[in-house]
C-alpha cells in the first residue's frame, strides 16, 4: 500500500538527469533570460483596460488612505461589503500595488517590471517543480514551453494580472514545501508543513483560486505519496472500526497532514465567506450569457466552455481580451455539433485519470501531478459550481497552463518531438499606447467584425477615432456600442444590471455629444439614462451635473451633486464641483468651504488648490493670504504651474504692493501663454503704477496684438502716448478705437478731449467736453474742465495772437476718474481674475 516514493522519483530524474550541476544552472539560465525577453516589450505599455480601475483609480493606492483599508476593500478599492462590490478580495495584491505606487507614482514601467520579474520567479520555481518528476530536458522544455506560453500575455503584460502570478508563486512555494514535508511517508517535516500553510494563506490572499493547493497537496498525498487504491480505503475504515487497534505511522502522519491542510483551507473559505458579507457578486447577461440562459443551455454551453479553454491551450492563436457577451455562441441543442468537442474533453480526461490511477506505472504520479494542476485551479473559474463574470478569461489559465505544459513534455519525453507555441499579442492597445492612433484602429475594427456585439470593442473604435479628431465617425462607434446595451421593456423595470465598463459608452458618448452647445440636452439624456440603469453611477452625476452648470440649471446640478455625495460622501470631486455650483450661484463663502472640503480628502486636487486660492486673493482676507500662496506654491512644486497659477501668484503679490515679485509672476504667465490678456494688461499697469510706463508699453502693444478690442489696454497705452510719448496721433487712434467699440464710454471720450486740447484744438475740445457731458452730466469733473476749456476760446478770441497751449488738464488713465487729476486704478477690479472665469467642473 505504502511505497517509497522518493526512490521512485530518483528513478525518474536519473533517466535524463545532467551530467553535471552545471548543465541544471544554464537551463535555469535560460528558462530566466526566455521569460524575461518575451515580456520586456512590457515595459514601454501603458495602463489598459482593468488596469484603469485597479492601479489609476483605486484610493488604495494612495498614501492618505490607511494600508488596513486594503483588507476591507475588494480588488477595485470598492468596500467589499457594498452590493456593487465585485467581491473579489486580493489584498496582498493590492499592497504590491501601493508599493509600486509609493515608489513611482503612476508610472507604468514599474508596474510592469514587478509583473514581469514575478513571472520569471514563478518559471523558475516551475522547472524545479518539473525536475522531481521529469528528466533534465523534460522539465527543460516544460518550463521552456511555460514562459513563452502565449495564454500568458494577458496575465504578464496586463498589469491586473499580476493576481494570477502573484497567487501562483506562492502556489508553487506552498506545494514545494508540501512535497518537502511529505518525503518520508513515516514521519512529516513540520518546519516545512508550516511554511506550506502560510504560503497557501498567501496564494489566497493573492487570489482566491490559490485556496486550491491545498486540494493539490491533498491528492499528491493521497495517490502520490502514499499511492492509495480502493482497496486501501477499505482498510483504512477496517483500522478504524477495530477497538484497541493503533493506526500505523504513515497512515497517523497521513492524516495529520490532510487535516491540518483542510482545516486550513476552511477556515480561509470560512472567513472568505465572513468578509464579503456571505454575498455573490452579481454579473450581468452580457458578462456571462450562458450562466443566465435556462436548462439545458446553461449545462451544455458551461460543458463546452471546458473544450474551449482546453483548445485555447493546445491551440492559443485566436486569443481575445474581453471573452464576454456573444464572443462563443450559446449550445443550444443536444444536437448541437459542438457538443461532440465536449464529449471528446471528457473522454480524453478519463482516459488521463485511468491512466494516472495504474500506480504500477513509474510515471503515473507524475500524470496525477499534471492533472491535479490542470484541473483544480481552474475549477473556481469554471462556472461549474458557481457564475462567474466572464465566459473564457486567459489570465486564469495561468496556474491550469502548469499542468498542461506537464503533459506536453510528458508527450515529449515519449514521442520525443519538441513542441513549439505560436506568441499573440494585443496589437491594438500595444500601438495606442505608443499614440499610434492610425495604426491601432486598424485592429481595434478588426476586433468588432470577429466580435460584433462585443461593447469594448466598439467603444476601443469609438476612442480611437475620437483621438484622431474624427468627432461623427467616434459618434456613430459609440452609439453602435450603446445600442448593444439591453433594452428596458415598456411598462417593466429596467432590472439587468450593467458593467460600469459598458456604462462608460454613455459617458464617451456625452462627452462627445456637449461638445456642440446646441446639443447640452441630449448630453443630459444621456446621463440621466446611464443613472436609470445604475442608481450608484456616480461618474454619470458628475458629469450631468457639469451639462446643468452649462445649461444654466444650477438648482438642478446642486441637487444632482448632492445626491452623488450621499452615495460617495468622500469623493473629493463632488466637492469641489459643488463649489462650481456654488460660484455660478455667487455664494463665494460656501463655494470655498467645499473648495476647501475637497482639499480635506485629496490635498493634491489641482482644480480646487487653484480656485480656492483665487477666492481668497478676490476675498481680500489677510489672514487667509497665506493659504493662498501656500496652495500655489503647492501647484509649482507639482509640476503643474501653468499660466493661471504664475498669473494669481501675481495677484496677489500685487495686492500685497510687492512690486517685484507680481513682476516676475506675471512675467512667467506670459512666457508661458504669449496671449495671456489679463497678465499682460496687469504687468503693463503694474509697470505704469511704478513710474516705468515706458516699459509697460511692449506688454501693451503684445496684448493688443492679440486682443485689438481690450479697451482698458488701449485706455492705458493712450494715457502712455499723452503723458509720456507725447505722440498725440498715436493716442487719438488709441482713444477713437474705444469709441467705434463703445461709443459711450466716457473716460475715452474725456481723453480724446484731452488729445484736442493737448493739440490746441478747442473748438473741437469743447464739442467733445459737451459730449462728454451729456454722457455724464453728473460728472463735477467734466463740467470744470469744460468751463476752464470755454474760458479759453473766449480769451483767445479776445487775443487771437497769443496762443497759449499749455497742459488744461491731464488724461485720465484706465478707471473711472473722480476728479481733474488722472485717476488711479484699483489692479484687481482692472484684471480677469474672477473664478467664475476660470472654474470648471471635475470630470
């Protein structure tokens, strides 16, 4: 019954084993160097897909989030317990996540890069797997065949992947130590069994089909170590059933390793179940049509799934990103020809097991090997026992892929013929990531023909033309997507529930759409139906509330917001635009309180660092000056000091009468944009306030370049040309542009006056001081300097040869003047510095 199996598997390797140590370290070599060139290309691809979700926008990540939330949250960062939670819990995963995000941010080359070294570790720990079983060049191969697998890519590049490789490294560490500790059926090597059971409680915490090593150390135990038959089983209960009878000591070390393997695994299926609320995830139709289709189409369409999956390993040509939806028809008959591919599974798998159970054999431990690794970790995926929200996904063939790479060199080392795997890659994501538009569309449309009722794939088209600039082909992709999602019936509730990657066509599609003012309500239809089909949609609020700001319905986006914040009460984007909403409604106090709600929960929020800084400046509050300065000098330090935030810093400075520095912030905000109108009209009035007008008069002469019809610019430059130029011509035109502009305008007529009598036209000063005045008659000043300009047509007719041309009275300078003195301007009501300007809702 018991046999050593030990010596059996030194039988094993000693039929090829190398000749030399040396030989085993370059197959090592090799193996490392293989896995790691087929996947270095990684490193230059950006975040795709689940990535999105996962690494971009999971608060998990982040330093201000506690580290403990991760074991409280599921995979996407969405707290486990809520009913959209996708219930998938990899917490270990997670933490990998965060250390690259402490370590590089957002950057996707070391995420890529941690994947890619886990996957040569786990190639590596798999050929030492293969060399207790199989010869040197056997195992070479298998481990050779399992890094270039092309069912890998998915696993390897795709940065969420790293689920599946992490969970298999320790996989591989778990069942290492297991065979360590079972070497002798007499007794058991606790050190080891222990580390066999922490590494299992790794691999689950990975993902959960790492829970099934403990089956794999539960079979190699029984029908490899211990080699039982039916017969022993029968034995084993006669043991039992005798008083006074002592178990023998394999049998006691056999069952003190099973039991400690099981109670182990219960209890992490236990506190499994306790930590997601003893709740399922829900997936929709369109995720999984067969596990929502009726019997027997559910049994039959599920059954052939097996073959399909099986092919994809012996076969990985036509790979697929997103298996979902129509991609494999359902079977909907017995007679049905595909259901001979399900029969011909089945008959190949017990004729494997028939094979595996002739222990006489010297390699049917090793055929049990291979099968418990082909099939266990691929029976929680299955949708045999349990939905799951897919149809096929390759990146969960990455533990099954190990047994199958067994038996291929297990065929080998009998037919002694090499197999070699044919390499698939996702082109089109490949060359979008690379801003290779044209390229990628090519094969995102391929991918819409093979799978036409396939959503992403029509929005991946959809995307695409939108980043090549052709708006109506994006449109008709979109709505193509859209029209793919279920149709509520009359009459009925809407009751399927939809991906948030699906509903994401709604909000492309808004996108697109309210980039045409005229077509703001059909945007908003939009938005409202992606909420009707999912109540927690809290992207849709945002976005529908920012189509109200635009629509004017500012009641109405306050309410939607509102209602996003009582199902995110920490989203700091609901926040701040609530503070847009607020500013649109000229509440400035509750505008910044929200501002500043959103600072609370994410410091780093640009928009809200930006404007609330802007608040204050407007506000005039000394004792939140500072705040100010601090929040813009956050936005530099960041990288993300624009225009805007050089322009405000000069703001304030300005404010603050530090002439030189407001200077050199404006100066950088035109450096920055050259059109920049109220930085350069605040910098040429700075200049002129500090006696250096003829400096002011470049910056002006710029911004009228680009703004010909800025009135306050062309009052200044006018004052300039009168005062300090003398260039009277130059500020006649100046003067008479602002009145073809706004013929009312009275400090520009003042100064056109002005312009006359500087010219010693006073019949022409005085037709234009009485203009003036009937513009303003209760101006004290226009009357005065028209009495003083009367006074002198009446002496130098009096004495016609004596021409006096002296200075009457100055012109005023861009503001509204209050006496014959020329006026001073109050630098912020002169600049374009209001919020409202500049506040844009968070998208």
């Amino acid at each position: 019954m018991t046999c050593s199996y030990a010596k059996e598997q030194r039988e094993m390797a000693e039929d090829s084993c190398p000749k030399s140590s040396q030989s085993r370290s370059v197959h090592f070599a090799v193996i490392a160097v293989v896995s790691l060139l087929c996947y270095y290309n990684a490193l230059d691809c950006g975040f795709v897909f689940d990535d999105i979700s996962a690494i971009k926008d999971n608060k998990d990540l982040r330093p201000a989030t506690p580290l403990h939330s991760i074991f409280f949250n599921d995979f996407w960062g969405t707290p486990i317990h809520k009913e959209h939670s996708h219930k998938s819990y990899r917490p270990l995963c997670v933490l990998t996540f965060r250390i690259n995000y402490a370590l590089n941010h957002l950057d996707p080359w070391g995420y890529h890069l941690f994947n890619i070294i886990l996957h040569v570790l786990v190639c590596l720990l798999y050929l030492r797997l293969c060399q207790l079983f199989l010869s040197s060049t056997a195992s070479f191969i298998a481990a050779f065949l399992f890094a270039v697998h092309p069912i890998h890519t998915e696993a390897v590049t795709g940065i969420v992947g790293r689920a599946e490789i992490l969970s298999s490294l320790f996989f591989l560490l778990a069942f290492l130590s297991y065979i360590k500790c079972s070497k002798s059926f007499q007794s058991t090597d606790r050190l080891q069994l222990l580390c066999c059971l922490f590494f299992i409680v790794c691999a689950t915490l990975s993902k959960e089909q790492g829970i099934t090593v403990a089956g794999v150390c539960c079979l190699y135990e029984i029908f490899v170590v211990q080699k039982l038959q039916l017969v022993d089983f029968l034995q084993i209960v006669h043991v039992f059933s005798m008083p006074k009878t002592s178990p023998p000591p394999w049998l006691k070390n056999m069952l003190i390793r099973l039991i400690v393997i099981g109670c182990t695994a219960l209890c992490l299926l236990i506190a499994r179940v306790k930590v997601m609320g003893a709740q399922l995830p829900v997936f929709t139709k369109f995720d999984n049509p067969a596990a929502a289709s009726p019997t027997p189409v559910r049994q039959l369409t599920l059954n052939y799934l097996l073959p399909v999956n099986a092919w994809l390993l012996i076969f990985p040509s036509d790979l697929c990103c997103d298996w979902t939806m129509g991609t494999i028809p359902l079977v909907r008959s017995l007679l049905d020809p595909r259901n001979a591919a399900t029969l011909l599974f089945y008959g190949v798998l017990l004729g494997l097991v028939g094979m595996a159970r002739r222990a006489d054999t010297r390699h049917a431990q090793f055929l049990c090997v291979a099968l418990s690794l082909l099939g266990l970790p691929f029976l929680p995926a299955s949708n045999l026992f349990f939905p799951v929200g897919f149809v096929v996904a390759e990146r969960v063939l990455y533990i099954p892929s190990m047994g199958f790479c067994l038996l291929v060199a297990y065929g080998w080392n009998i037919l002694y013929k090499k197999i070699n795997a044919k390499l698939y890659n996702n082109v089109g994501h490949a060359l979008e990531s690379k801003e290779l538009f044209s390229e990628a569309l090519g094969y995102f449309l391929q991918a819409s023909i093979v799978q036409p009722d396939d959503i992403g794939a029509h929005m991946n088209v959809g995307r695409t033309y939108n980043n090549l600039k052709m708006y109506d082909e994006a449109e008709a992709a979109f709505w193509k997507a859209k029209n793919l999602l279920p149709k509520a019936k009359p009459g009925k509730a809407y009751q399927a529930r939809i991906a948030p990657s699906h509903l994401n066509v709604f909000l492309n599609l808004g996108n697109l759409i309210s980039r045409n003012g005229t077509r703001l309500e059909e945007a908003d239809a939009l938005y409202r139906q992606a909420i009707g089909m999912r109540a927690d949609y809290i992207q849709a609020y945002i976005n529908r509330g920012d189509i109200l700001i635009k629509l004017n319905r500012t009641t109405e986006a306050l309410q939607v917001y509102e209602k996003a914040l009582q199902l995110d009460g920490k989203n700091p984007d609901i926040y701040y635009n609530l503070g847009v909403v607020y500013l649109e409604k000229r509440q400035i106090v509750e505008a910044l309180t929200y501002f500043d709600k959103a600072l609370e929960l994410d410091p780093e929020h640009e928009q809200a660092l930006m404007n609330s800084a802007i608040l204050i400046q407007e506000s005039g509050s000394l004792q939140k000056r500072q705040i100010a300065y601090e929040r813009l000098y956050k936005l530099i330090k960041k990288g993300n000091g624009n225009e805007r935030v050089y322009f405000n810093l000069g703001m304030l400075a300005m404010d603050d009468k530090k002439i030189v520095a407001a200077e050199n912030w404006f100066k950088k905000a035109v450096e920055l944009k050259k059109n920049f109108r109220s930085a350069l009209f605040n910098l040429a009035l700075l200049l002129s306030d500090d006696h250096r007008p003829l400096e002011a008069v470049p910056f002006l002469k710029q911004l009228l370049k680009h703004h010909p019809d800025h009135i306050k610019g062309l009052t200044l430059l006018g004052d300039v040309y009168i005062n300090h130029l003398k260039d009277l011509n130059a500020a006649q035109k100046c003067y008479e542009r602002i009145l073809s502009l706004d013929p009312s305008n009275v400090q520009a007529t003042h100064n056109l006056c002005v312009v006359w009598v500087e010219s010693g036209l006073l019949a022409q000063a005085e037709s234009c001081l009485l203009r003036a005045v009937s513009l303003a008659p209760g101006e004290e000043y226009l009357l005065r300097h028209l009495a003083i300009v009367q006074a002198r047509r009446r002496k130098q007719e009096e004495d016609a040869p004596s021409q006096d041309t002296t200075k009457v009275f100055p012109a005023s300078k861009p503001g509204i003047p209050t006496s014959g003195a020329p006026s001073t301007v109050v630098p912020s009501s002169s600049a374009s510095n209001s919020a409202l300007d500049n506040a844009t809702v968070h998208r």
